[in-house]
C-alpha cells in the first residue's frame, strides 16, 4: 500500500517537475536529451529553390531583389541569362529533383559517420520542401519536384537509425504578412499567428524532427516570434517532447544565450571551452550552404581540413554539422560524397575518440605537432592533426605513473613511452603512421591523470 502510494507521488512529482513554462528561465534549465551530446557528428543539407540558379549563394533572392543596393553581380546574371521580367518564383517549376534518392543520400550520410542530418525544410525564401498548406503553391508538392521532400528523405534517414532534424526559417523575406508586420514595428503578429506558427506547429506533429535548427530569428524579438510558447508547448507537449533538442534562433538576442544547444554565429568557433553545449556548422563550400554551379575545388574544403575542424569542435565540447548543397535534380555532388565518405573513414578507426567523449581536463596542446585531447571515461585520447615530424610525439599534459598505457587507435600493440618529468609528460615512440584519410592518428592514453 505504502509502495503504491510512493510510486503514485513519484510520477506525480516527476511529471510537474517536466513541465515547462513559456519563460527562458524555465525553458533554459530543461537538460538537453542525452542522444544529442553523444552523436556529435551531423550532416546539415540546404536545398530549395535557391538550388536552381545555383548562383551566388542560397541568398541568391535577397541579394538580387532584396537587399539595397542590390548585388550587382546578382542582377547582371539574371538580365544575361534570363528574359526581361522573370522573376524568382518562376525558378520553383525547374526544381525537379528527378535523380532524388532518398536511400542513396541515407546511404552517404550514415556512411559519413554522423549520427543526425538536419534538412531545410525551409529558408527564408519561404519554400517549403514538404506540402505545407500554409504555403499555397508554394511548396515541393503544389510545384517543382512535386514530392513531399522532407517525409521521404526523413522516412531513409531514420531507416538508417540517424536521428532526423529540420531547419526552419523564421522569418521570410517577402512574405506579405511578415512585410506588413514588420512596417508595424513588429507591434502586429499577422505572419506569426496566419503563417509562421500553423506551420509550425503542423511540420513537428507531421514529421516529429528531433532537432529543430531555428534560423531567420534576427530582425525581431522572441516575443514577436512567440518563442517561449512555441518551445514550452515543444518540451511539454509535442510528439517529440523527451527526445526533441533545439538551437538558440529565437529571436534578436537570443543567440549564444536562450534556447537548448548554443550556434552562436554560422562556423562559430571558440576560443576555449564553452561553459554551455554548442555545434558549429559549417560548410564543405566554404561559399555557400547552397548549391553553386559554378564552385570551384579550391573554394572547398578539403578533408585534412574538415577532419582537424571537427576534432576541435569535438574537444571544445561541440557538435559538427556539416552541410553539402544538392543540386536541383537532386544529386549529392560527387565531391561532397567523396568528403563525407572520408570523414566516415576517419570515423571508423577514431570514432572511439569522438563519439560520446566529454572534453579533458586539457582541450589542447602543440609540443609536437598540434594535439587535441578528449576523454571516455578513463582513458584520454590525444588527437594529432599533423604527421609528427620525427618517430616520437611529446605531450606535456598528461600526468603518467607506472600503469600508463598507450596505444594507437586501429593497432592494439602497446607503444613504448618514457616520462619527460617524473610524473609529468611523456614521450611516445610512434609506428608507422598509416596514410590516413584525413591526416589525424589518435594516441589512447590509459591510466594517465
Ligand atoms: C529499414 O527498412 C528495412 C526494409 O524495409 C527494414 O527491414 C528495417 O527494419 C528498417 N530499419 C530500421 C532501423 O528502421
Ligand atoms: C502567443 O503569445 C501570447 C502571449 O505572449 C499568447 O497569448 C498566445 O496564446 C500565443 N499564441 C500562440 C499561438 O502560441
Ligand atoms: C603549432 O606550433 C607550430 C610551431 O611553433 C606553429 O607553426 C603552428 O601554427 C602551431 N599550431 C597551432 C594549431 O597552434
């Protein structure tokens, strides 16, 4: 009797103790779902109707007819190659996505090694790659592709035991309503409560994404955008409420302070380790998010230079959301395959090191070569980004005793090491290093302090 009464007050108090109220207060202290921190690697995918110029980047619309002055590189494409008065809707009809494959793309993801992929489900131009009614002929099944974009690519992703998340933009650059809102001084809500929150509300209960990558929050407050309700009713009361993890866009000033995980700013990278969860994003084009037709290899990076940006994200306690732009026909660009294959291939031999590590007591050093540190449990992992240059590595941090093991990751015979101070420092005599893809070895550090 009594044990029943217990178990009663125990669900009663855990359940009050989870509900969140419309404040950041509140909404700030709800920890984050644990799957998060642990997958460490996703794949961010920008694709839209920006995807069909392909030019500039995917702000093609704003920096043409948007911004003022407008892009002049913009406008002198658009008056060479198109007829007078086309305008950028009519880009919508040539988003065909004929080579679309859902399960290839899967395929390419889970074989990066990342644990969740992040689609746009919507940029700012407004186009949603999913049948949203609140987006009338204006969205991949009225139009273009004529396909429900975001279900059957979440529908393989999630085949693949990768969690699926979507980005969404706030704000839209022509949208009517949001116009009119903002000549108002943001003091209406039409865009809010007629577009932006019906659309919402109706992509998380059809699609039940597990990330929510907010964006275009910048140019008005939370209050406009009614963040803390839409997120409380997130956290509460949404299909993905336990499991759901969302970014810090929510309006201006919120970034880098209210929300879940921390972006900060595009390719954020700190200095040292941050005191709340973040992940940078950044891009293999080191131009566009999008898709350009005319990228060139030496505008992208390279996988040395992906796999040394990831080990330091990891190390500062980040996650690393790395995008590729698709075409219109809907194909992966061979050369961004190619890259996330290889992280993949780094990821087979030193995911040990990366996936649900926690930061180490040091994040870096560079005695040696430059050396990244991460942690499970007991054993250390020193990352280096760089062949060293003779057969031994220093590092300075670790504090060994007689038990101290180490190893190199993909080869299970123990190395040879010697303290450099008593207890302080040690050298490594290294084996052959073999020609890894993404030129990074990990060292795993047992019984060092
Ligand atoms: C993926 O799909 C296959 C074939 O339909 C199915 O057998 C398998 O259980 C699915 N895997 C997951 C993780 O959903
Ligand atoms: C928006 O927020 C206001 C209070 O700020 C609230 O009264 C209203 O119900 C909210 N609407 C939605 C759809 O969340
Ligand atoms: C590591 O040290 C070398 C030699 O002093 C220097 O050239 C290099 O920029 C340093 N790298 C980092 C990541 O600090």
């Amino acid at each position: 009797m009594f044990a029943a009464f217990a178990i009663v007050v125990v669900a009663l108090v855990s359940q009050t103790a989870a509900r969140y109220s419309a404040d950041w207060a509140s909404l700030d202290a709800r920890p984050l779902p644990p799957w998060y921190d642990e997958a460490k690697v996703g794949v961010f995918v920008h694709w839209g109707v920006f995807s069909v110029p392909g030019f500039g980047s995917e702000w093609f619309w704003w920096h043409w007819q948007g911004q003022q002055p407008p892009e002049q590189k913009c406008v002198s494409y658009m008056s060479k190659n198109y007829p007078p008065g086309f305008s950028y809707p009519e880009f919508a009809p040539r988003f065909h996505a004929e080579f679309f494959a859902p399960e290839d793309w899967a395929d390419v993801f889970k074989a990066s090694g990342a644990k969740y992929v992040v689609l746009t489900a919507k940029h700012h131009e407004g186009f949603t790659n999913w049948g949203s009614p609140y987006s009338w002929n204006w969205n991949s099944e009225d139009t273009g592709p004529h396909r429900d974009l975001v279900g059957d690519l979440g529908e393989a992703v999630r085949n693949r035991s990768l969690h699926y998340g979507l980005y969404n933009s706030l704000y839209e650059w022509f949208h009517p309503l949001y116009l009119a809102d903002k000549k108002n001084g943001f003091q209406t809500q039409k865009f809010v409560m007629h577009k932006l929150l019906p659309e919402l509300y109706n992509m998380v209960v059809r699609y039940r994404p597990e990330v929510i990558w907010s964006d275009g929050d910048w140019e008005a407050p939370d209050t406009y955008w009614n963040s803390t309700e839409f997120l409380a009713w997130l956290y509460n009361d949404s299909p993905v409420k336990d499991t759901v993890v969302t970014n810090d866009r929510w309006g201006a000033g919120c970034a880098c302070k209210h929300g879940g995980y921390y972006n900060c700013e595009d390719k954020y990278t700190p200095g040292q380790l941050p005191q709340h969860k973040w992940e940078k994003c950044t891009s293999v084009d080191t131009l566009s998010w999008g898709y350009r037709r005319n990228m060139k290899l030496s505008e992208l990076m390279d996988l040395p230079a992906i796999i040394e940006d990831l080990v330091g994200t990891v190390a500062l306690g980040g996650n690393y959301l790395l995008n590729v732009g698709p075409t219109p026909e809907g194909m992966i660009p061979a050369v961004f395959e190619e890259r996330l294959r290889g992280v993949g291939a780094w990821l087979k031999l030193n995911g040990e090191a990366i996936y649900a590590s926690k930061p180490w007591r040091v994040q870096a050093e560079n005695t040696t070569v430059p050396v990244w540190y991460t942690s499970k449990g007991n054993a250390v992992y020193a990352i280096m980004t760089a062949r060293p240059p003779r057969v031994t590595l220093q590092l300075l941090a670790p504090k060994t005793s007689a038990a101290t093991k180490v190893t190199l990751l993909g080869n299970s015979n123990p190395l040879p090491w010697a303290p450099v101070q008593p207890s302080a420092g040690l050298t490594v005599l290294l084996p052959e290093l073999p020609s890894s893809s993404g030129q990074a070895w990990t060292l795993k550090l047992d019984g060092i302090q």
